[in-house]
C-alpha cells in the first residue's frame, strides 16, 4: 500500500504586483493657498460662463449669418454654427479639466482587482468610494462651480433646439387631408387605367391611386410632380376589393360608400403607416406585412388583430356619368398612423 500525503498550499501573503512605491506627494498650490483656490474656481465658472455664451451665439449666428453668404471661401452659415458650437464644448471640456486638475482630490487610489464578482463588503465599499469622490470633487461646497456648469450643459440644448427649426415646418393640417376630392376617378396605380365595376370580379383587389397623378397641364406637364407627388403618393394610396354585398356590415351612415360590393380603402396601415395588400378573399380581411395588423373590410376596415389602434378609413366610392369608379369626397378622417394630435 502505497503512502498518501496531503498537499498543504501555503495561504498566499504577498500581493500580486510588487508595490512599486510612490513618490511623496507634494501638495498643489490651491491645496495649501485659499487665495488660489479661489482664482481657480473662478477660473473654472469663467470657462463655463464661456460655454453658455458661446452656446447663445450659435443660436444668434443661426439667425443672423445667411446660409448662402461667404467667409473665407466657405459657408459663413456652417463656419458660424460650427465655430460656436465648437468653442461651447471646448469651454466645458477645459473647465472640467481645470477643475479636476487643481481643485478635485489629488490623492492615488490602489484597487486590487479579482475575477470574482464582487462581496457585499466590496460593493458597500465601492458606494463609499463614490460617495467620497462626490465629496472629494467639492461639488457640493462649491456652488459658484456647480451652478455655471449647469447653467452650461443646459445652455447646450439651446442650439439643438434652434437646428431643429431645419427638419422643416410643422404638418399643420396636411395629415388629416389628401387630393381626393368629389368626382376624381379611381385608376390603377401602375397605368392609370380608369376602372369600372364590372371589370372586377368578386374576391378581387386592386392597387390604386387618384387619377390627377397621372394628369398633365395644357404644356403636357405633370399637374403634381417631384417631392410633392410623393408626399401627396404616401397619403393617397387605396385599394378596391370587391366582395358580395350580403357579407358587408356597414356602419350608420355608410350604406351607400361602396358600388356593387366594391369598398375602397386607404392603403396605408394605421399603426406605423406600412402599405398594405396581402388580401384574404374568404375572410376578407387585410393583413399589413410588418407587424400582423389585421383589418376586416367587410366591417369597415375594423382591426381584429396586432398593434393597430384604429381601424382602416375607406373613402366613399360612386359612379360617374361615363361608368367609372370615382370618389365622392376626401377621406372623412385622416390617413396613416397614429400621431400626436389624433386622439
């Protein structure tokens, strides 16, 4: 039988680095002087100070500079605004600087690091520590420095607040009106191909738009073209479905919306504004692609399921003199998704 031995670990004593020792510390002019310690503090709110006015004058310069005025060759507008900007956040990084540099606590601090997460011991520690750097920092004792830091940080949101002014001008009432008007026919929205009810046929949809998107003027010009056509194209987008009459339920007051079983409705989803055409002819109901909202058009376009919160508004449909598919007014509520003053 062979002998078994314990192995005895000796419990280890040393630290892990060697100290290499510090240097004795030598006290910095404004921790044994009061006349500089206050020269330094108001050093620092000085610099702050800078940082509010800067800030200010960048909003000034946002005004007063013309965009398309030039200074050295540049954009004065750019040079303006960059500079002041600039110049406000130089300020308060340099006041940070000053103040960790000559008025926060100079003492080194030696942490031993483990693997481990740490023991409640260290954590309470840890909360000690910070609370010493709070004190430490004279955040507290030194109002002057705290104020004008403040009163710089919130000088910076004056300028983010003037630049949104360049995201353009409010909707006003433009999302809760589109260019269908009474009598403006219903077309395909790949053609322009005018529709007539007998050319669907039951459990049918179709993609369409107004037919002033694909009129011109006397000179053979777009009436609505560019950046207008699209933003007018993002409001006005409906489809046609067609179901038998007895399986719609419409609501008091639209009996008469639909011509043979033929509803109209907006194509945009009313939760975050998706474009919708996947179209269950059994069901009748419309299903958006990006969340699951689903809408039964058989009952006015109610939600029955997914993140919508109102249901789809269908425009009133009629039939011109000549057969066409055509409007009878705009939509009677607003299109599209959800926004801050729909209630």
């Amino acid at each position: 039988m062979s002998d078994h031995h314990d192995l005895v670990v000796p419990e280890a004593t040393e630290e892990p680095i060697a100290n290499p020792g510090l240097p004795e510390h030598l006290p910095r002019p404004t921790d044994v002087d009061p006349v500089a310690e206050k020269r330094a503090e108001r050093q620092v709110a000085t610099l702050f100070g800078l940082s509010a006015l800067f800030a200010i004058l960048t909003c000034v310069a946002y005004f007063a500079v013309g965009k398309y005025d030039a200074f050295l060759g540049l954009g004065a507008s750019n040079v303006a605004l960059g500079s002041g900007l600039g110049l406000a956040l130089l300020s308060i990084g340099a006041g940070l600087i000053q103040w960790s540099r000559k008025l926060m606590s100079d003492h080194e601090i030696v942490e031993m690091r483990h693997p481990a997460s740490s023991s409640e011991e260290e954590r309470s520690e840890a909360v000690a520590a910070f609370e010493q750097g709070l004190e430490d920092s004279g955040i507290a004792r030194r109002p002057l420095i705290r104020n004008s830091l403040l009163g710089a940080m919130g000088a910076l949101g004056l300028p983010a607040i003037v630049f949104l002014r360049d995201l353009g001008p409010l909707p006003g009432d433009k999302l809760q009106h589109t260019v269908w008007k009474k009598g403006m026919r219903v077309v395909q929205d790949v053609d322009g191909a005018r529709i007539r009810p007998s050319d669907m046929q039951i459990g049918q949809l179709v993609n369409a738009e107004p037919e002033v998107f694909f009129e011109t003027n006397s000179e053979g010009e777009p009436v609505i073209e560019g950046t207008e056509l699209l933003q007018e194209k993002a409001k006005a987008a409906v489809i046609l479905v067609r179901m038998h009459p007895d399986d719609i339920k419409p609501w008091k007051g639209r009996e008469n919306w639909g011509v043979d079983g033929i509803l109209c409705f907006s194509k945009i989803c009313t939760h975050v504004g998706c474009p919708i055409s996947l179209w269950e002819q059994q069901t009748h109901h419309l299903l958006c692609p990006c969340h699951q909202s689903t809408f039964d058009l058989a009952d006015n376009g109610k939600v029955i399921f997914g993140p919508a919160g109102r249901h789809l508004p269908q425009l009133p449909l009629a039939v011109d003199d000549q057969g066409y598919l055509v409007a009878t007014s705009d939509f009677t509520e607003p299109v599209g998704p959800s926004y801050w003053e729909r209630g």
